[in-house]
C-alpha cells in the first residue's frame, strides 16, 4: 500500500505537469479531502441504524443461527474461523445485502463482521485471511440486478434494458468465484501473518 | 419475468430483514430499544475511523483522475483492444470501474447518452460497471473501519479479480451482443 500512496500522488503530479494539468492536480486535494470526509458523514445515520439493528440480531441468537445453516459452505472458505462465530451470520447477512443490490445495509454488516474477524486476528494492524477473503468477497461486488445501470438505460430509452442482467449476472458471478478461488490460492502462497508482521510493509 | 420476480424480491429484501430482526428480537425477550441504541452508537465512531482512510485513497485517485493520465492511458491501449471488439470509448471504465463507482457511472453515462441504445460500447460498459465494486473504495472503508494498514494480498486478489471481471465482460459481451 505504500507503493501504490506513493505511486497514486507522485505519478499524477509528474504525468499532470507534462500533461499541463497540474492546477487540476492540485485542486484535487481539496476536492478529494472534501469528498473523503462527505463521504464518511453521509455513512453515520444508516451506519447507526443497522449497527443497531445487528445489535438486536446478534442479541437474540439470529446471526448464530444463520451462521449455522450456512456452516457447511463457510467452513470452506473460512477455514480459520470458528464455525460458531457470529462473524459468519455477519458474512452471509453482507452477502445477502449486497446480493439484493442493498449497498446501504451491506456496508455496515461487513464492517461488523470486520470486527468480529478482528476479534480472532492475531496482528491487529494485519489482515488476516479471513479478512483478505470478506474483502475479496465485497470488491468482487457480486449483484443479482444492476439497478443503478438499469435505470440509466432505461433513461435513454434503451428497448429491453432486460437483456443486460443475464450477461451482467454471468460476468459477476465469474469476478466472484474467481476472487474467491484467488483468495484461496494466495492465502496458501502468502507469507502466513506472523512474518509479515515482523518484516513490516510487504505489500506493494 | 425473470426481472420482475428479482425486482419484487430486491423490494422485500429489506423490510423482511428487518420484520424478521425484530420479531426473534422480540420472542427472545431482547430489549428492543435499548439494545438498538446502544448498538447504532458505534455508528458515529466506524463513520470517523475512516476517514483517515478515505482520504488517503479519495485524495490519491483524485489527482490520479485530475492528471489525464487514464485518457492517455486509454490512448495506448485502444490499438491493442481494438483487436478484441473493444471499443476506444469503454477503456476508461476499465481503468476507473477499480477506482471510483461515481466517476465508472459518470463515463457510462455519457457513452449511453452520446452513443445511444443501439451502440455495442453502450452495452458493454453497462456490463462492465453493473457486474463491479469500487475495490479501492471497498479496501478503504472495510480495513479502515478495523484499522487495517498491512493489506498482505487483499489488494492483489481484488485488482486480479477485476481484471477478470473485464475480460469476461468483454467475451460475453461478444458472445450475447
């Protein structure tokens, strides 16, 4: 990550000055830092309400119970955790959200099952496998209907905007499996946690 | 029909979550209130965790976007991509699609309002951006919330993963259209 800081703000001066950009450069710090913390403010209220309702979930045994209907694919892929864990229900709630295309819930239940993982991890300021694959899952961005492309097609008068969702759904389906089984094969070629920690900074 | 169903499906989705949260809540005797609020309180403090996070990435991309360096980019790779049906104007939705949702929606925006409903890059950046996830969007808020700075392979999988993602988009896409 450090490379990519570095590469991300050093690149984009150098490449915007020959470009003749570089006020435009400049001016996005602003508009970037500005847009960072909006970002997060616009997260607050549907952030406390379904870390709220997760609460009352949690509490009443619902988490572990769906933890444990899905226990036999989860077991798989998070080897590590414990199969009772209420991280699990957590994953498959997020899962479930982002599935249905429910961003807004999505977000707060991976970042409670984030903590959840981060209960079992070993090195707090790594990640750990469990962790690279919940964040695999969710870059991978798995849909069952693309809303928001939906509705721009269909707002330019595009015929049968259906016909783009069985493609999408293939296309997301291979991005997902794929990061999924890339998880896998990383977590057995990676350095386990423990040396990384040691050594610092080994990702690029 | 197959939409229609998903449809009713994605419009339920959220109210049965939450009728069934709070009916098991309430059979187990669980303080309904009480327990909501005590949990929503973390909501302020995972919100203003990750901002340091945030900014560190939105800021990077920012000026990443801001120094034309993904239209020239874009240029260099139309050639090649061209071989592949790609057309020149769905390149910088690959390239952005990893970086920003809002700015991967911007681009397919202007391609299906410039090109129109008929246009093959229209369709093919509606893929593309439909099938995809802000990866560093996701990395900054998922490991900023637990205060993750060591991302070991995670970053590797998700930018792989995506690359992927674009090369069965572009076969389907081929395939379907």
């Amino acid at each position: 990550m450090n490379y990519i800081f570095y590469f991300l703000i050093v690149i984009s001066i150098i490449f915007g000055a020959v470009n003749g950009k570089l006020s435009d450069v400049v001016n996005a710090i602003l508009s970037g830092a500005e847009l960072s913390v909006k970002v997060a403010f616009s997260l607050i209220g549907i952030m406390a309400f379904w870390l709220g309702m997760m609460k009352i979930a949690e509490k009443s045994g619902l988490i572990t119970l769906i933890a444990k209907i899905i226990k036999p694919i989860t077991k798989r892929i998070f080897s590590e955790i414990p199969e009772d864990s209420p991280a699990i229900g957590d994953i498959a709630m997020n899962f479930s959200a982002n599935a249905f295309g429910l961003s807004n819930a999505a977000t707060p239940m991976g970042l409670k099952a984030m903590e959840e993982l981060q209960k079992h991890n070993k090195d707090k300021s790594s990640a750990s496998n469990a962790m690279c694959m919940l964040l695999s899952m969710n870059t991978a961005g798995f849909q069952l209907i693309p809303a928001t492309v939906l509705a721009v097609l269909i707002g330019i008068g595009y015929k049968n905007p259906t016909e783009i969702i069985a493609p999408t759904l293939l296309v997301t389906s291979v991005a997902f499996i794929s990061a999924i089984i890339l998880a896998k094969v990383f977590e057995k070629l990676w350095k386990p946690q423990s040396e990384t920690n040691e050594e610092g900074e080994n990702v690029s | 029909m197959f939409h229609s169903i998903m449809q009713t499906i994605s419009l339920w989705a959220l109210p049965s979550i939450l009728i069934l949260i709070l009916t098991m809540g309430l059979f187990k005797k669980v303080p309904l209130y009480e327990t909501f609020t005590d949990g929503a309180k973390d909501g302020f403090k995972v919100a203003v965790n990750i901002i340091p996070y945030l900014v560190a990435i939105i800021v990077g991309i920012s000026m990443f976007r801001a120094s034309g360096i993904i239209e020239y980019v874009g240029r260099v790779f139309a050639p090649v991509l061209a071989h592949f049906n790609v057309p020149a104007d769905t390149i910088p939705i690959m390239i952005v699609r990893s970086l920003s949702g809002s700015a991967a929606l911007g681009v397919f925006s202007d391609i299906a309002n410039n090109l129109g409903p008929d246009a093959y890059a229209t369709k093919l950046s509606a893929v593309m951006v439909g099938s995809s996830e802000t990866t560093f969007y996701v990395l900054a808020v998922y490991f900023g919330a637990v205060g993750i700075t060591k991302l070991r392979y995670a970053l590797a999988v998700g930018l792989l993963a995506d690359f992927i993602g674009i090369v069965a988009a572009v076969s389907v896409c081929n395939l379907f259209f």
